[in-house]
C-alpha cells in the first residue's frame, strides 16, 4: 500500500507523465473483441472473417479483471494469450486495454469501500465504472493486475499501444474520504480560512467555516463556489488517476507502442456534448495520442454532426495531432442499423475530421446481460449480414488509400472557446432546462452546417491568438485574466462571438461587483443591469429575415444598452423594446459580437455567418451548405484532400470549384468548376 500513497503524493503535487511522439503511418481499421464472451469456440473463424473485412487492429482485454484475476492474487492470462497469438499470426495489431473500469466480485467482498459513495448512497455492484478511483485499496489492486498483464503481453510483437482503464469519470463519488482528500486540496490552495471565507461568501446562511476541523462535506452544499470547486476537485482526480495509470504503462511499453485512453461526451442518447466530469485537455498530456468514443443517431437522422463534434473536440486535445476513433457503432441500437451506404459514409467522416482509426464497438453482438441489444458488426448469430458485408468494402478502400489518407494535417481559423468551469458554474443556476452545452451545440451546429472548419480550446489553450474568430458560449465564469485576454484578442484584430451569460461571475463563482457583462463589456461596447426570461418575445422587425416562426428567442434575455456598440436586433416587447437583443462593437482593430438571449438555430446561423464575413472568413466552402459536408486536410504529399459527404436520401450535384484533382475512390481526374453528384448517403474523396 505503500507505493501507492506515494503515488498518490506525486499526482497531488501534479507530477506529469511525459507523453511521447508516436505516429501511426497507416489507417487501422478494427473492432473491439471479447473472446471470453463467445458461446462457443469460433476464434479462428472470426478471424478468418476479419481479414476478409479487412480489419487490422483490434482492441481487447479491458473488460476482463474478474477473467484475468479470478480470485484475488490469483492470475490466469490464457484468454489474452491465445488472442493475441492468432491475431499475431493472421497479421493484425492488437490494442491491450488496462481492465480496470469494471472490477471483480472477490475485491467487493473483501473491500466494500472500493464503491464509490455519491450524493446519492453506496454504489451497488453490478455495473461498471461504480468505484471510487482514489479508494487505497482500489489503487493497489488495479495497479497490481496493471503490473501482472504488462509483465506478461510486454514483448508479444502484436502489440502496438495501450488502452488505459475506459471512458473514465470520477462516478460522482462523494463520499467522506474523498471530501477529506478535499478539504487538505483547499487548505492547500487558499490557505487563510479568512479568505476562503470571502471568496466563497461563507457568511450567507451561517455557512462560514471558522475551523478547518469543521470543513463540511460538499453533497448538501447551497454554495455554487463550492459545489464548482469540488466538481473541479472531481475532474483532478480523473486527470491524476489517468496519470498514474500512464505512468505504470510507461514502464513496460517500447518504443513506438503508444498509450491513449477512450474519452466520451455528455450523453443525451449519444456523443452530444462536452464532458462534465472530465478536464479532456488536461487528462489528455499523459497520452501519446488521443482517443475518443462516438456514437451517433443513424437512418433519416444521420447528420455527421455528433461525429464531427466528437473528431474536433478530440483533435484539438493535442493540439491539432491525429486521432484514435476507439468505440463506434457498427449495427448499435435498433435504431441505428445503418442504411445502405451509411457505414462507409460514417467511416470517411471520421477520417476527414482527423482520424487514423475508425473502430467498431464490437465485434459480436453479446448474448447476455445490459448490453444484449447493443448490436455489433455481426449479429447474435455471427453470420455475414449487410452491415458486415458493407464494411468489407471500407476495409479494401482504408488498407488502399492509407498512404493518401492517414495523418491529415488540419489547420482552422475559427475556434469555439469552452470551459469546464464556465459549464458546472453555468449548470448550477441553468435557466430553464438548457444546460451549457445546449448553448455550446447550436453555435457548432450552424457552423456544421455552414461548412466551417473549427477548432476546440480552452482557457488554458496558449494558442489563442491563433484565431481570426472566436466563438464564446455561456463563459459564466472565468478569471479576469482571461477576459482581459479576450479584450486584447480583439483589440488587436480578432472577432469574438459572445452568448448571454458571459463575464458575469470570477473564476471562483463569485459574482461580478460592476456592470454586466463585466470586463468584457468593455471590447463588446454594451452594459446591462437587469435580464428576465422570455415569453413569445421576438426580434424587432424580424432583422434576419427568417420569418415569424425562427424570429423568436427563447431561454434568457438580458436587456442590454450600447454604449459604442451597433444594434444589430432588438426585442420586440411594449416594455423591452427599447433594449438590444444582439450587438456588434468595433473595438481596436478587432470586431465582438454579443447575443443577450438564446436565438433560433436560424437566427443562431445568420449571426455567425455575418462574423465570418467582417473577418474575412467567408470563402468557397460556404457556397455549399447542408446535407452537403465539406472537409479538408493536407496529406503526407503535401497535397489537399477534400473530402464531400451527402448527408441526405436524395442524391445531389455540386458545383465544384476548388482544385484541379483525381478522385480517389473511383481514380477518375476531377476538373475545377465541373459538376459532381454525391449519391444518396454518398461522398467523394478528392486529392487536389
């Protein structure tokens, strides 16, 4: 145990694992597989049936501690093994993942306090991802059987990387351990009971602390300065627990293996948006490279979004380094058995947001337990279906065109800022039901549609300035630092789009003594004092053209008065309408741009492409618009790939002007100002 509270020591006092630089230099098509799930004997019928669909990788092992660890110290490695022995022998890689998001029955018996303990009670065995992962005793078993399979798989040639635990949160564990854990992360960081005292306004309802004995527990807190910090206190211990597990990785892996980890997104049903119990860009510096998982509706709603959303989220982890696509639907839901064409149309759309792996969670469907229905490549009866058969095709054409494909390099020039602080801050006091990715989707959204490239930071991005545009959802609350930067951004020449809720409380939750929106107030030319929520108000006069319907906000409403700033629409109400709704403000060489309310998607859109085009970001690309999708990238070759995607039923012309190019799918030469038909769920791959 000792190790492990040293361990612990390090990771408090932000030891980092440094990553290494490792490049995939081909396209890895693969599924994850689960031998010790199989019915029956049939390894070496499934990978005879891989290698006709071209799979090359695939990812095993990390859902088997109670497999590999049947009783506690007691190993047993012969399913990994004979995996990775006839994987080796067929010619494909292997990603070994570290088992420990879903632990053994016996450690439970001898243990209980591995559960976490959230707001809501024990955590109950049965399902994954219910322990706390600052638990002592969870800490040295993990690392113990972390250890055993390393020493073990270390030197099998079929290895190429390693998975580290899976899509890893902190399970709300709130129990008394880690609130002491806290406490100590407190008195460390503010020191002075005086000043936590003000900073967090602690003498509203008798809340000040006047002992650090006295420190309370955070599950009944009132105080969203400290429920903020203590969700931020949360997203640390996933961000150290990630590092130790890399570090211990670190240890056995050789050179050019790589380590990654499996990060996911808010769930509403699928990959919706960013993840509130995890600081990806944070957790993401012990990687080698990042990886993601991405699900997404299918069918008659198959819009690309969630999977660009998720691509560009995960790319910019690393600064703009390629990706691993680590867990998607094949077959999924019910739902989402993909229509002729839509496999292979996923599977590019992934490539052409910067991926170097597309990989299918799973192999088999499961013929017991939760995830029964969660269907995989092929069905409970293993056999070739359409699915199965489709991505044979994407199998021959990313083992083809991998050398044109793999390691697009991305550039943008417009970023969405987001902020895991600005979003627990922004979901303490939420209007309404929308939370703080609600405001952050529909900005992405239009950009999507419009066929902007975009990038992801955050306040502790340092290439900022990087930018021409900025957009800036609900930035609730952030230090004054990073709004004055945000100020000399535009300043000296960029463009800010900025939403309601913006500026309006410090980085400790601590509202704003001044006129709103605060110091940013000053690059937006605008205050306000007063804000109310909307009842069938509409935009004066219908500014964007959009009609009755779309002309609407809902949400929040602040009553904003200009200062230098132009009114681009105002609220039309016989009390409100003298208040604007949207303004834009010249400010030093640059241009913001602030939304008071929350727009219809359409308003939303017609908003942002005016930004686009005062700075200068308005250009070819923008002649198309959805259901047709265009990305690009350059390749080894120094060349650019277009990629064009037909997001829709109904097939499509383009009017193609960009470079003179060859088609790579088809190898036919493509001229500049000819006209190409995207098929029905179809696409065209264009090297210029």
């Amino acid at each position: 145990m000792k190790k492990i509270l040293v361990a612990i020591i390090l990771l408090a006092s932000h030891k980092e694992v440094i990553a290494q630089s490792v490049k995939i230099d081909q396209l890895l098509y693969g599924v994850a597989y689960y031998d010790e799930y199989m019915p029956y004997e049939r390894l070496e019928k499934d990978v005879q049936m891989m290698k006709e669909a071209g799979i090359n990788v695939v990812r095993i092992a990390e859902s088997t501690w109670s497999t590999v660890e049947p009783q506690d110290g007691v190993f047993d490695f012969s399913h990994i093994d004979r995996v990775l022995n006839a994987m080796h022998k067929a010619g494909i890689k292997v990603i070994v993942g570290t088992p420990t998001y879903a632990v053994p029955t016996w450690l439970v018996r001898k243990y209980p306090d591995v559960l976490a303990i959230t707001p809501q009670g024990p955590s109950r065995y049965g399902p994954r991802q219910n322990m706390d992962i600052t638990s002592e005793h969870f800490l040295f078993h993990a690392e113990r059987v972390i250890r055993r399979i390393m020493e073990h798989v270390k030197d099998h040639p079929a290895i190429i990387g390693y998975q580290i635990d899976n899509e890893t949160k902190h399970y709300n564990s709130a129990g008394p351990d880690i609130q002491k854990k806290f406490a100590a992360y407190i008195k460390q960081k503010f020191g002075s009971l005086d000043s936590l005292n003000k900073i967090w306004g602690l003498d509203y309802w008798s809340n000040r602390i006047n002992n650090w004995e006295d420190f309370p527990s955070m599950v009944g807190s009132i105080n969203a300065s400290q429920t903020s910090e203590f969700a931020k206190f949360q997203r640390k211990a996933v961000t150290d627990y990630l590092t130790w597990q890399a570090a211990i990785v670190n240890e056995y892996k050789h050179p050019g293996q790589f380590i990654t980890q499996n990060f996911d997104f808010e769930w509403k049903g699928y990959s919706y948006g960013i993840q509130p119990d995890v600081d990806h860009f944070a957790a993401a510096k012990a990687l080698d490279i990042a990886g993601v998982d991405i699900y997404h509706p299918s069918q008659d709603a198959l819009t690309g979004l969630e999977i660009s959303f998720g691509g560009d989220v995960t790319r910019s982890m690393k600064g703009g380094k390629n990706y691993l696509l680590l867990e998607t639907e094949a077959q999924g839901f019910p739902q989402w058995v993909p229509y002729p064409d839509q496999l292979r149309l996923q599977a590019f759309s992934h490539l052409a947001s910067g991926a170097n792996m597309v990989e299918y969670w799973h192999w088999h469907s499961i013929h017991n337990s939760i995830e029964t229905y969660w269907k995989g490549l092929l069905s409970h009866d293993f056999e070739p279906n359409p699915t199965y058969e489709e991505a044979k095709t994407i199998g021959r054409d990313f083992q083809r065109l991998s050398p044109h494909l793999a390691n697009l390099k991305i550039k943008n020039n417009v970023a969405v800022l987001f902020s895991n602080e600005a979003l627990t801050a922004f979901n303490q006091f939420k209007p309404g039901r929308e939370n703080y990715n609600d405001i952050l989707r529909p900005m992405y959204d239009a950009l999507y549609r419009m066929n902007v490239g975009v990038d992801f930071i955050d306040p502790s991005s340092t290439n900022i300035e990087d930018y021409k545009l900025l957009v800036v959802p609900a930035l609730y609350a952030a230090p004054d630092s990073l709004l004055q930067r945000l100020n000399r951004f535009v300043r000296n020449g960029g463009h800010i789009v900025y939403t309601f809720k913006s500026g309006f409380a410090d980085q400790n939750v601590k509202v704003r003594a001044s006129r709103q929106p605060g110091i940013i107030g000053e690059a937006c030319g605008i205050y306000y004092s007063q804000f109310t929520t909307p009842q069938n108000i509409s935009l004066k006069g219908d500014p964007y053209q959009v009609g009755n319907e779309n002309n609407k906000v809902s949400t929040w409403m602040e009553l904003i008065t200009p200062t230098t700033a132009k009114v681009l629409a105002y609220y039309d109400h016989p009390v409100w309408g003298k208040y604007a709704a949207v303004t834009q403000n010249n400010y030093g060489k640059g241009q913001a741009t602030y939304i008071g309310s929350m727009p219809s998607n359409t308003v939303m859109e017609k908003i942002l492409a005016d930004a686009l085009k005062n700075a200068g970001l308005w250009s070819e690309e923008q002649q198309l618009y959805f259901p047709v999708i265009t990305k690009k990238g350059v390749n080894k070759y120094s060349k650019v790939v277009r990629y064009l995607f037909n997001y829709s039923a109904q097939p499509i012309t383009v009017n193609y002007t960009f470079g003179n190019g060859r088609e790579l799918l088809q190898g036919a030469e493509v001229d500049k100002n000819s006209v190409i038909r995207l098929e029905p769920w179809g696409l065209k791959i264009i090297e210029e």
